[in-house]
C-alpha cells in the first residue's frame, strides 16, 4: 500500500516522538520516505509552538531538516482568519511565540474591543486570560479554535490541551466554538494535498489519535494508518475498522521494505 505514495502526512505528538524522545522507528522512516523520492509533512495540531520551534526540536533529535516539512494548526488558523476575517480585531489565547506569529502574519491582536475569539493552546494560560476570553465569547463574536484535542501527549502522561479548555468556556458560557480548524476537519489535509499538487489516491494519513488523524484521514478519503504508540490503545480499535493498524512507525517502514 505504500509504494505508490508520493505524500506521507504525519502527526508528531504521540506518532513521531513522545516528549523529548523520539519513537521506536522514526528516524528510520524518515528517511525511508525521502529514499522513495516522496514527502513526509509533519501535520500537528498542537499550536503550543511555530513551526521555526518544531523544526528546531526535531533537529536536535537528530532528524535531518532536508527530510521533512511542517505545518501547525497555528498557521492554517492564520491562514483561515485572513481569508474569512480580515483586518478584523482579535483577542488571542496564545503562547508568546504563536502570538508574535499571528502579528507578523498581519493579525491584529488585540485586549479590548475585539471582533473575534481565537483559541490555540496556551500554556501560559492564566485566570485572567481565561475570565477575558469567556466575557467576549459571552458577547456573541465569532468564537474560532485552532484544534479540539483534549489531551496532550507527554513523557510523563497526558496534560490538558484545547479541547479541555473548549469545555471550561462551554461550561462557563454556554458555548461551542464556531469553527474548530485543525485536524479532524478534512480542509487542513485538503489543503496541503493541493499545496503539494499530488492526489488523493497518492496520500497517506498516520497518527494516533482516532477522533482527529484518523478521523481526518477518512474524511478526506485517503488511506489512513493508526499507530498505537501514543493515545489510541488496542481496546479502543473496532473490528474491521476503515482504517490500517500498526504498533509503530519502525513496524511501517518494515513493512515498506
């Protein structure tokens, strides 16, 4: 099933490395997919940090930067504020670095009188934030989320991530998010199946998660493969589920060989 594809879209956290610490396999199927002359895009909905940072962190991991891309759910949010809400006014949850990318990116960011709500994750997230952000949800303005995962993947265990602080607003206003944009939303893979002109029948999808990477996969029609290395456990797979099952990155570049 592999041999034929000329774009491997990957999610990082969970799939790729774990923490600090690459997984089992990974490197090596890095550079399995450079040898077949295709594409390995890292596709993360985690917009705790920029591209620059992510680039950063797996080189230090010893993954060379001529094998992969990388696309955040920071910038396709940025990407759909700029074509659906333009020059418009926005309060922002967002770590320092996605802050200063969403600026330079020509977002105007703003702490009062805002027109819009924008939510990546936050780790600097404080009560004050929040308290903000809840009072301007309460007033009815477009409410825009980067991704709705609810935990993050770490070394030491899953730590909250968006998705649970969607559910802290919605239980404190009574609202959901008008749009949610990363992953299991098929346009953000869409998107870079375009940008990277190769078709469908020529992707393939892998992560962990079931409820956004897999999810995304078959929504977007493409074959999709789960890794069990991160969130998603055997208990969890249905019986002839529409989707590949591996345990790991290394048993799929074994099986591409």
């Amino acid at each position: 099933m592999f041999e034929n594809k000329r774009l491997f879209v990957l999610d990082l956290d969970g799939t790729f490395y774990l923490g600090n610490k690459l997984l089992p396999g990974s490197l090596e199927f890095a550079q399995k997919v450079h040898d077949m002359g295709a594409d390995l895009v890292f596709l993360t909905n985690n917009s705790s940090a920029t591209k620059d940072e992510y680039v950063d962190k797996l080189v230090r991991l010893g993954v060379p930067e001529n094998l992969f891309d990388i696309y955040t759910s920071a910038e396709a949010t940025i990407r759909f504020l700029k074509e659906n809400f333009p020059e418009k006014r926005v309060y922002l949850l967002a770590v320092p670095s996605v802050e200063n990318l969403f600026r330079w990116s020509g977002i105007e960011l703003v702490d009062e009188d805002p027109e819009l709500v924008v939510m990546t994750y936050d780790k600097t997230l404080t009560y004050e934030k929040i308290e903000k952000f809840c009072d301007y949800v309460r007033q009815e303005m477009p409410y825009v989320t980067s991704h709705p995962d609810i935990n993050c993947p770490t070394e030491k265990g899953p730590i909250p991530d968006v998705g649970s602080f969607i559910a802290l607003v919605e239980a404190s206003t009574g609202r959901k998010p008008d749009y949610v944009i990363g992953k299991p939303n098929k346009e953000i893979l869409e998107m870079l199946i375009r940008d990277f002109d190769t078709k469908k029948e020529e992707v393939v999808m892998i992560g962990d998660r079931l409820y956004t990477d897999i999810e995304c996969g078959i929504r977007a029609a493409v074959d999709t493969v789960l890794v069990l290395s991160g969130e998603t456990t055997p208990d969890m797979v249905t019986e002839n589920p529409p989707y590949y099952v591996f345990e790991s990155l290394k048993n799929i570049t074994e099986a591409m060989k």
